[in-house]
C-alpha cells in the first residue's frame, strides 16, 4: 500500500486527529466538499441541486460496522426518514439509497440485517425507489449475496454491488446478469488479501472490463461505478458494440469527484446517478477518500492551515 495511503488510514483511526479535524473551523467547506451533510434536510438539499442538473442520486448515510441493535435501529430510522422526505419533495423518481448490511446489524446477526434491510425496502417501494445493497469486505460477499436473493424474492428490484479486485466476480457477474437484476460493479474499496483479491492494479482493471462485458451481455441492468476514463470510455464503446441503448445501463460516481464528466456524460443522455453520503458519520468516508488520491489530500492539508 502507497505510505501516504497508510498514514491517512491510521490517522482516521486515531481519536486526537479526528477531533482536530472535526472541530477545525475550515473543515466545514472540505467535507462538504465530499458529504452532503449531517441532517436529512441536508442530504435532501443536495439531491434537489443535482436532479436540478439533470443527474440522479443515490444516498447513503453513513455508518458501518455496528454490534449494537440501537444503532442499528437508528440507521434504519434514518433511511425511513430520508425516503419519506424524498418522496414529499418529489425526488424519489431520480433518487434511491444505498445500504451497508454492517449498518444495519450483519456482524450480530444476517437474520437482523435482512429484516432491517427489508423494512427499508417496503418503504423504498412504497415511495417509488430503490435500493442497492453496498459491499463491504470480502468476508461479507456470501453474507450480502444470501441477504440480496432474499430481500429480491419480495422486492426484484434490489441491487448488490460487486466489486472487481475480487477473484470470484466475474463468476458473480454471470450470476446476477439476469432479467431485471440491477448490479454496481466498482473496483472494491478494501485492504484485500491476494489470496482473494488481485494485488496488481492493472489485473483489477483487466477483471473490471471482463466483469462489464459479462453483465453488458446479459439481461440484468448494470450500474457502473468508476471515475477512471478509461474504464468509462471502454464500457462507453463495449456498450455500443453491444447494442446497449443510453438508459439500459448507468454510469455512477462519488459525490464531489469528477463533477465535470458527471455533467458531460449525463450530456451525452447517459444515466449517471451520483453516490451522496451524509450523516454525522463522515470522518472515515472522507478518510478513505483522501486516502485514494494524493491530489485531494493537498487540497484538504491546504485547506486547513489557509486562514481563508
Ligand atoms: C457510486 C460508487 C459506489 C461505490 N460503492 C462501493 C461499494 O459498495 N463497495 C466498495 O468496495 N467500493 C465502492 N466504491 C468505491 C470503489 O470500489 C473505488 O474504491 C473507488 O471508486 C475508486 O476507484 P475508481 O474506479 O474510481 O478508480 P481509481 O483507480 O481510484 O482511479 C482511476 C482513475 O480515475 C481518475 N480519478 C479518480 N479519482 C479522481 C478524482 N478525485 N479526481 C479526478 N480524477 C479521478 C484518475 O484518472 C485515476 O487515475 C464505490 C464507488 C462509486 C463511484
């Protein structure tokens, strides 16, 4: 792993540095930069401002790895708060949610997690959205993939991410490309061991476009999640090959990167749903953003000691 991505990982474990950072008068700008914010009415501002430009949303609160039912409770409270405010505002046609099973109760039990994530789905149906499950490390694929078929017994509707640095996904993929079977696939966000996980960037890149052809060939409706051009523009000239019309397949991308090929792309009458997260949780999101390019970490470090 690059050094630099090492020391922003640890330091988003470390308590010192995570209260310097909250607290630090310009932070504010930063993460928002990133996050939408730490209330609904905030992650619902923000998905009016990107409908209005002719994108789409999908919203994530932020928050993970939860061993207490309390707060597994409070994250589905959340989401049932958010898609009734989407649905009064008219945004639930352009804006779904995203899910971490680990938010909702995996690590205590699957059973709890699929109750709770259902519960979020008949909501989501009854407000006329969707959801999509996120992936979360490799130890949980089983787990989430047992969960999806569950929840797309009652709700076909619901998604799953797959993620390409995994040796299994192209397996996966063949799998779920089937009628009506919404699936992201995005490169994969964890520390992975090579006994699961490609190593080399480039063999993660290869399994991405194998990944893509494979769910571009089959029924299901693929949801690409990269910010990579080339990926975009491979999957771009994949899907024309394959006589894949604009709107059969979206492209998706993070909430403050890349906002100028959000537009251009949405442009050429693709789908492009960007990812928002918010929520009071969102030191280790931005952590692991600025973990993943260099360029955003000098803006942040610029950013905290301008007295601007
Ligand atoms: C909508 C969405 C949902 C996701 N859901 C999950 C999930 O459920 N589970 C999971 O494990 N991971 C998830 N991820 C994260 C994903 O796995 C990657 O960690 C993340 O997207 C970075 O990979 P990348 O494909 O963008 O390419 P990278 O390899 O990070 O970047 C490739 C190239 O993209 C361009 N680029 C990247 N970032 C920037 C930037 N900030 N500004 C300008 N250019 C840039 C650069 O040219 C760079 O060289 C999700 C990502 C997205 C977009």
């Amino acid at each position: 792993m690059h050094p630099l991505r090492s020391l922003i990982l640890a330091a988003a474990g470390n308590d010192v540095i995570r209260r310097l950072v909250a607290t630090a008068p310009v932070s504010r700008d930063v993460v928002r930069r990133f996050v939408a914010g730490e209330t609904t009415a905030d992650a619902i501002e923000v998905t009016k401002s990107l409908v209005d430009k002719g994108l789409t949303v999908t919203l994530d609160y932020l928050g993970e790895d939860t061993t207490d039912t309390g707060l597994a409770e409070q994250t589905v409270q959340a989401y049932l708060e958010l898609l009734d405010g989407l649905h009064r505002d008219g945004l639930a046609k352009s804006a779904e949610v995203s899910v971490k099973l680990s938010a909702v109760g995996q690590a205590l039990d699957e059973g709890l997690a699929l109750e709770n994530a259902a519960r979020i789905c008949a909501k989501a149906q009854e407000c006329g959205t969707t959801v999509t499950l996120d992936m979360e490390d490799h130890t949980t694929t089983d787990s989430t993939l047992r969960v999806l078929a569950e929840l797309r017994a009652t709700y076909p509707w619901a998604g799953a991410v797959l993620q390409a640095y995994l040796r299994r996904t192209e397996d996966d993929c063949a799998r779920l490309a089937t009628d009506g079977s919404r699936v992201r696939l995005c490169k994969g966000a964890y520390a992975e061991p090579a006994t699961v996980a490609f190593p080399d960037t480039h063999d993660v890149d290869r399994s991405y476009v194998r990944c893509a052809n494979t769910l571009l060939r089959g029924d299901g409706y693929p949801m690409f999640a990269t910010h990579d051009p080339r990926l975009v523009e491979i999957v771009h000239a994949r899907a024309e090959a394959l006589d894949r019309k604009p709107g059969s397949f979206e492209f998706q991308m993070l909430y403050g990167i890349r906002p100028d090929e959000q537009l251009r792309l949405a442009g050429l009458g693709h789908t492009v749903r960007v990812y928002v997260p918010y929520g009071v949780q969102w030191y280790g999101y931005l952590m692991r953003r600025l973990a993943e390019r260099p360029a955003n970490t000098a803006f942040f470090l610029r950013a905290l000691v301008s007295r601007k």
